[in-house]
C-alpha cells in the first residue's frame, strides 16, 4: 500500500495504472462500515484507493470539526490489511488551492433534510467529491447508504456533470445494538452509545412519526428531523452533544 499526499505525484502515478479503479473517500477515524466500503472495492476492481481527508467545508460548527476524531495510524493499518492499493491523504491548502471560491451546489433535495439543519454542508460535500473525482479519476466509487441523501445528491450530480464514474451504494453496517456506525460515536458515552440504541429501534418502528418524535423527545433526544422521502424514512437527532444520523426501508 503507498500513501499519496501530493496531487502532482498522484496525477503521475495514476498515468501509469492499467486496470478498474475503485474509490473510497472517507474523513478517516474507520470503522467496520468503511470498511465495508473498501471490501467491495478491492473486491470489484483492479487498484482500490481510499481517501482520508477531514473536509472542513462540510462542517457548519467549528465545534463538531474541532472534536471529529483523527486516528491516523490506525486507519492506514486497517486499510494495508483489506489490500488497499493507495491511500490519498491531500493537505487543505493543496485541495482549496482556490481558497473555497469555486464550488458545486445542488438547489432542489439539498435543502431538504440534512441541508436544512446544515447550512452549506452539502456545497461541502459536492465540492470535495467532484475535487477527489477528478484528481483520483475512478471508474467505481463507493458510498454508504448511511448518509443516504448524500450518496443520492451525489448520484445525480455525477449525471449532471456527465462524469464517466459508476457510483456503487452499499448497505448500512451496524453495531449488533442496531445503530449505525459511525466516526462520531466514538465520542457518545458508554451509557449514551447504549441509549442511542433507542433512535434505529424507533425510527424502524412502524409507529406514526409523531408518536416516535414523542418517545424519543421523552428519552432526552433532542430533534432536528424524522421525514419520509421515496419510501425511506430518514432522521437526525442529537444525544450526548453528538448528532447522529439515520434512515430506514419503509
Ligand atoms: P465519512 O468518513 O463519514 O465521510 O464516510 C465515508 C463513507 O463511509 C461514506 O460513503 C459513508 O456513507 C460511509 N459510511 C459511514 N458509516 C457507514 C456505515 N455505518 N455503513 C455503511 N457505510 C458507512
């Protein structure tokens, strides 16, 4: 596995590869979903290259980007064991070479539920992605369902810029309590990792929305969304000062 932290010597090696590329962009601090993600890759290409790089763009409180957790070391042991190919690991300055002036935004379903808690957390998202996507050029690129209205923003815009990638969604990956996993449970307590439990066993429910928003307001969750959308039933909520996201099959 060969770490890559420079665009120039990235774009030079990506000239010499032959072969499917499969790519993973993550913010680092792995667990067993990303990795979930590395698996099909390596599984489904030729070379697998894995991203890490914490996007400050995408955050809309200093706070959450100052705590986000940064486990370096770890992550590229793990990533050298599934077989990644190369890992990409690009500074701030190098990837915003345009100090954040140009950016990729979406009016219509960004708005919509995350992006109407998050104020430019999907310009953030949209614009690292189309950045990583033309520096690493994929033929496959891997994304969670976990954050499923970005794997979908993502998806059309892929079709709206007409880029040749195919973007490859994969299932959820869960703590055996049910929830999701995520880099930012590592900063829920024990006890609050445990009661967050209660968010999927809720928003899996068949009860009606307004009964589940009830439950969970009376278990000390404070809300910032449950909606259905295209038959899934998405939601956000906040425990222990860490927001996590959900969203099921309805
Ligand atoms: P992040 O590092 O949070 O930006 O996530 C990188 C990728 O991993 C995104 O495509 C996420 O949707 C995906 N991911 C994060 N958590 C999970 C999970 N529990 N199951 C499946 N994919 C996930």
């Amino acid at each position: 596995m060969k770490t890559v932290s420079s665009i120039q010597e990235w774009k030079a090696i990506r000239k010499t590869l032959k072969g499917t590329i499969g790519f993973v962009p993550t913010m680092g601090a792995l667990h067993n979903g990303h990795l979930s993600l590395i698996k099909n890759s390596v599984k489904e290409n030729d070379i697998t290259v894995a991203s890490i790089f914490v996007n400050p763009t995408q955050f809309n409180r200093k706070d959450d980007l100052d705590n986000y957790p940064v486990t370096m070391e770890k992550d590229l042991e793990q990533l050298q064991k599934l077989k990644t190919d190369y890992v990409f690991t690009p500074s701030f300055d190098d990837i915003y070479c345009d100090q954040y002036r140009y950016k990729v935004s979406e009016n219509s379903f960004s708005k919509l539920l995350c992006g109407a808690h998050r104020p430019g957390h999907f310009d953030g998202v949209l614009t690292i992605v189309m950045k990583l996507f033309n520096i690493i050029r994929p033929d496959n690129a891997y994304f969670g369902e976990k954050d499923y209205q970005q794997l979908q923003l993502i998806k059309e815009m892929t079709h709206a810029f007409f880029l040749d990638i195919n973007i490859v969604a994969c299932p959820i990956i869960r703590e055996e309590s049910g929830l999701a996993m995520s880099s930012r449970n590592e900063r829920l307590s024990k006890q609050a990792r445990k009661h967050a439990a209660l968010f999927y066993r809720e928003l899996s429910s068949e009860r009606p929305i307004a009964e589940i928003c009830q439950k969970l307001q009376n278990e000390n969750f404070e809300i910032d969304y449950i909606e259905e959308h295209f038959g899934r039933r998405f939601g956000a909520v906040t425990i222990d000062n860490i927001r996590i996201i959900d969203n099921v099959k309805i």
